[in-house]
C-alpha cells in the first residue's frame, strides 16, 4: 500500500475506520438493547453511566481503524502484514463477540474469558505494533486502558448476577 498515491490513502483511511465502525454498531445490534440491559445489572462500584458507552466506544473504534490502516500501510515483510493484520482482526472479533456473550447471551462468565483474552490480544498488538508502527500501537493503549475497566466490570457483573 505504500505505493497508493496520498489521495488514495486518505479513502483508505476513512473506509478502514467505517468498516471498524460498522464491526461495532453490528456487534451492538447483534447484542440487543445494551443500555436497559445494563441499567438492569447490579452494578459495582465506579461503574459508569450508561450513556458514556456510546460516547467513547465511537472514539475508540475510530482509533483501532486508524491503527489497522497504520498496519497495512507501513508492515515491512509481508509476514509481518499476516502477523499484524492477523492480531488486528483477532482483537476486532473478540471485541465483536464480547457483547453478543455478554449482553444478548446473559453469560456472564465466558464474557469474562472472553474479555480477558480480548485485554492480552490488545496487549499482544500493543507490543507487536510497535516494531511496525508507534502510532499504530500507542493508537491502541486508551482502548486497552478501556477494556481493562471493562473487564473490572464484566468480573463485578458476573459476582453480583
């Protein structure tokens, strides 16, 4: 991709961070209504109003698509493409999944194993986008930092139901 002129690049950018967009809103929809779901959990300590979940996940879906685009712009071997892109769409479909379990299937608990797998596949690409692309990896530390509270949440859900 790094022979795409700039003026491509730039479609590229904004159809990866659509298509990451897409991804959530789908995986939202798939999971039913999350907000009168949510009101309707015991809920821990420092859990957040249900309406911040619209607000910062936009933004942090809006950052992983940069990331990816990041990724498949600068990856130097086409094994570090596969490894890179093949993180990237790991994470995505964890996150995907996470609120289908969670939300939609009422299972606590596998939400759990699912966001802690979700959490060390975040760090994984944190680490492994580094050697490629430093935006693309620091990109993704406000989205681990999320899904790090998310996963103190899922844990006090999975409690307290």
């Amino acid at each position: 991709m790094n022979s795409i002129h700039k003026t491509h690049r730039w479609i590229y950018l904004v159809l990866t961070i659509i298509l990451v967009e897409l991804i959530g809103g789908l995986s939202g929809i798939l999971a039913g209504n999350i907000r009168s779901d949510y009101l309707a959990l015991q809920l821990p300590p420092l859990a957040p109003p249900a309406g911040l979940f619209g607000i910062v996940w936009p933004i942090l879906y809006c950052l992983i698509g940069i990331s990816g685009f990041l990724l498949v712009l600068d990856s130097p071997t086409s094994k570090a493409k596969t490894t890179n892109i093949s993180l990237f769409i790991g994470q995505l479909f964890l996150n995907f999944i996470w609120s289908i379990i969670f939300f939609a299937g009422n299972l606590y608990w596998l939400g759990l194993a699912v966001i802690i797998l979700l959490d060390i596949t975040v760090a994984v690409c944190i680490k492994q986008y580094y050697a490629t692309n430093k935006y693309a990896s620091y990109l993704l530390i406000p989205y681990l930092a999320w899904i790090l509270f998310a996963t103190y949440l899922t844990f006090s859900v999975a409690i307290l139901n």
